[in-house]
C-alpha cells in the first residue's frame, strides 16, 4: 500500500481542502476551526504538530510559528463523510485563539444577542510582538 | 434592535450556510459537523433542537425526524472569525451518527491508516426502519 493511501481517503473539496476541528486533550475544549490541504496534513503527521492551510494568505500555516502557541497532535480523526477531521491536541500556552483567548469560540447567544463569555487570556500585542 | 440582528452578525458563506459542529454536553465528545442556513439556525433557536441545512437533499433537516436521535441543544457559540457555530446538544440516543454510532468521528489515523475506533451502538437498519 502507498504510504499516500491514507491521504487519498480523505473527501477533500474541490479546493483540495478540509476542514479540521482542533480540540484540546483532557478538558475536551473545542479551541478552533482551520482548514488543511494534502500537504498540511502531511506535515502535521510528520511533525507531530498542527499545520494548516491558511486560505486569507494562501500559503501553510505551522500554527505557533509567530504566537509560538504552536499545538502538539496526540490523536487525528475522520468522520463517516470522510470531509472532516478532528484533531486532539495539546495547546501550547492554553491560547488557541489570535484574540489572546483559550478558544475561538467565546461568542455566546444569549437570548438574541453574542455575549463574550470568555476572558483574553494575554493580550495580542504582546503575544504577536516577538 | 431588531430580532434578526444576531443573525446578521455571522459570516455566512457565499452559499449562505455556516459550518456547525455539535459536541456532546458532559463527554465533551465532537459528534458531528454539519451546516445551517438563517432558517435552520432561527429554528433551532426557537425549538431548542439542532435544525441542519442538508446540502445533499437541499432542504431543512431536523436532526432525528427519522432516527429519533434528536439533539436537545443547550449552548450555542460562535467563533472569533464568525464563520463556525458550536453547538453543546444532549445527543438523544446517544447516537448522533447516521452509521449507529456514537460520533461521526469514529476513524482514528494509525501510523497511515485509519482504523474504526468505535463500535456501532445500533444496527443503522433498525434505526431507520421506523
């Protein structure tokens, strides 16, 4: 078997993405949502951390690379359709998110309005500055 | 402020749907990803249930009209880029997926390979045979 088979599972779109939840191992957080092409998923296996495929700047994204908040893969998983892939992680620095918080999902609805339900954990200029 | 406004603030897509991934309230576990459009996600406010948009069918799917496995949704987050919901749902059934398991995300990469990491709860054929 070619060691590329497993790539060739995958339902990429007709981008040649997919796209890849990251979850932190043990508190279960779901920390954010990016997308992966061929070679970020090769490279994050190689690695053994996250890669993605930024679609705003068009080239791989070695997450961490600027933050240094880089997230170290334990598990990789595919779903029935085969056109997502949910990535078990641990977070480097607890900050997934470019906004200095722990998760990108931090916008609540409550009642018909998105409250921020979760505190910046460090504040982005700082993070970004080195 | 009008009654829509919350909906206006997400991103939808070109196609005007939005990505939701639905995790299980207490195992934290990432059931499945799916997508909503403004009437599936205004409906699944108004039930408290998880509405979909079936891009397949083309039409408003709510999750367990032929299951039963409906999903009772407890919290609803959006992300920094207001382009992913996250949705915490009690999993009516405790299966969420359409192959009678638990997760969608029953595919575990090993070395290059992905194995099924996770048993069928309930043959698809008696789930669906009601």
């Amino acid at each position: 078997m070619s060691s590329d088979t497993w790539l060739s599972k995958i339902n990429w779109s007709e981008d040649g993405l997919i796209p890849v939840i990251a979850q932190e191992a043990g508190s279960g957080k779901v920390l954010m949502v990016a997308w992966m092409n061929r070679d970020a998923l090769k490279l994050t296996v190689e690695k053994g951390e996250a890669v993605y495929w930024s679609r705003s700047r068009k080239k791989l994204w070695h997450k961490g690379e600027k933050s240094s908040h880089t997230q170290k893969v334990k598990e990789i998983y595919l779903d029935c359709d085969e056109d997502v892939l949910l990535l078990i992680v641990e977070q480097t620095g607890g900050i997934a998110c470019h906004t200095g918080r722990h998760s990108c999902f931090f916008q609540k609805l409550e009642g018909n309005e998105w409250i921020v339900a979760a505190p910046v954990v460090k504040n982005p200029e700082e993070i970004y500055s080195k």
